[in-house]
C-alpha cells in the first residue's frame, strides 16, 4: 500500500496536532481532506 504509506508521513504532523495515533484514522483524516 504505497499510497498509505506515502500519506501517512504528512498525516503524522496532522496527527500529532489533533492527538490521533490511529492508522486508520490517519487514512480518514486524509480522505477527509
């Protein structure tokens, strides 16, 4: 899953900021932007 991990680097900054450590919130965050 090249595109997963490719957006989990810019979703860890995002996740950081709102507190989230989930993987899979992290793909939700990102589909949600």
């Amino acid at each position: 899953m090249p595109k997963f991990l490719k957006a989990s680097r810019p979703s860890e900054s995002t996740l950081i900021s709102s507190g989230i450590t989930s993987p899979k919130l992290t793909t939700l965050n990102d589909a949600s932007l």
